[in-house]
C-alpha cells in the first residue's frame, strides 16, 4: 500500500468548450496552488456536449502553459500516436521540456477517437493495428530522442495511457515509466496487478513505473481508496468554468493525512 502522505495531486483541463484565456487563468493558479502536475487532453473536438462545440489543440497549449507555469510538471494524457510523425513529436516533446525547465511527461496512447483520425486524415484502422504503431512509435522516440541536441533538460518520463491487459500494459512495462489507468479503486488495483505481472515476465522492477489515474472531481472525497489500490498521482478532471476548488480540497486531503 501507498502511505497516505506520499501520492501526487494533480488538474487535467479540458481543452473543450472554454477559451484559451480561461485556460491560462485556470493552469496559473493551478500552478500557484502547489499541484504536482497539470495535463490536458490531445483531441481536437469536444468528447462531451456539443460535438463542434470550441476545442484547442494540445501540444500549442503546453508550450504556453510550459512558460507560463513554475512547478507543475506538465504534460498531455494522452497523444494519440498517428496525429504526429513519432520523431517529430519527440523534438516538440525536447523543445517543451525546455521552455519548462526540464518539467513536461511525455503522454502517449494508440489512439481512441476515430472522428479525431478521420477529420484530419489520418488512418484509424483496428485496435491491433494501433497498438502496433504505438509500439514501433515508442521505439521510434526513445531513439530521437537520445540523438537530439540538446537533449532534453528534465527526466521527460513517458507515460502510456490506457488499460488493455494484453498490449497495451505490456508495453507499459516494457518502456514507460508511468501508466495512467482509467477507472474505479477496484479496476485501478487490478489494472495495477497486470503491470507487475508484465514486468516480472519482463524482468523489471515494477517500482521503476509511477502508477497514475484521472478521477472526477465526485472522487475528491474517496481518493484514499485510489491510493490504496496503487495509485500514486491522481488528476482530478476539469471542465470549463474550472473550478478548483475540489483541487484544492484534494491537495489539503493529501497533506493532511
């Protein structure tokens, strides 16, 4: 079990029906208010009310929010893999850190909106083939960015979004050193369960991976049972007017315990 004390408390902002102006206030005084992380989605239309309703690319968005924050570390949950050549993404990914001062997690994912892929012309294909392109995307990244120069300032952990047991948490194992699960207390202990598997059949400490989770804000007031299921960073979810007052609730909760 995690100690009460030692988990993360961070925001995901939802770039959906809101404006860039109410998005920087909102990661400002995120930032000011001590969370771990800030992370924002990467979708380009809205994944709940109105469909065409106002929507904001993400990784524009985290290079103002990388000069604009102090503390935070930053990031997308998650980058679907088909919307940028790999390497290019790994040389945004550097020059974010950067502008940071060494604070961005790189997010990633197969992939899970299929309108997002055909707007912009991008191939959808089946599950598998997705996780096929993650997997060689990976490889792919590790290797740019290794030859960057310069290399990035911070750690720039990977982080690899999502829950299938047979893929997807593989490859978690075997190159992120964060995951982000979805879902309930007992979901998350499970999903958690299947990392450690992967990584004793893969020969590595499952300690080496940071287990994370987004949660919405009616969670605030249950997230020790997160943490008791492995979670050690919970992002609580926000949508547009940004309220964060359940953050900050989150934030006294941790320190308190």
């Amino acid at each position: 079990m995690t100690p009460m004390a030692a988990y993360k408390v961070g925001v995901h902002i939802r770039p959906q029906h809101t404006s860039v102006h109410a998005m920087r206030a909102a990661w400002r005084d995120a930032d000011a208010m001590g969370v771990d992380s800030i992370t924002i989605w990467d979708h380009f239309y809205p994944l709940s009310g109105d469909p065409d309703g106002a929507h904001f690319e993400c990784w524009s968005l985290l290079a103002a929010m990388a000069v604009e924050t102090r503390r935070a570390q930053i990031g997308a949950i998650v980058s679907a893999i088909a919307y940028r050549n790999p390497d290019l993404l790994a040389d945004m990914a550097r020059t974010v850190d950067h502008l940071s001062d060494g604070r961005l997690i790189l997010g990633l994912g197969a992939g899970n909106s299929e309108r997002d892929h055909a707007e912009y012309g991008f191939g959808y294909g089946t599950p598998g083939e997705r996780l096929k392109a993650l997997r060689s995307a990976l490889e792919r990244i590790k290797t740019r960015l290794a030859r960057l120069n310069p290399r990035p300032k911070g750690r720039l952990p990977i982080l690899i979004g999502g829950g299938g047991e047979q893929v997807t948490l593989q490859l978690v194992a075997k190159y992120a050193d964060m995951s982000n699960t979805p879902g309930s207390p007992d979901v998350v202990r499970h999903k958690n369960q299947v990392i450690d598997n992967w990584c004793v059949r893969l020969g590595r400490n499952p300690a080496e991976i940071e287990r994370t989770s987004n949660v919405p804000v009616s969670a605030v007031d249950g997230l020790e049972a997160y943490v008791e299921a492995g979670a050690q960073r919970l992002q609580v979810q926000l949508d547009h007017p940004f309220d964060l007052s359940p953050v900050e609730k989150a934030l006294k909760r941790r320190d308190s315990a």
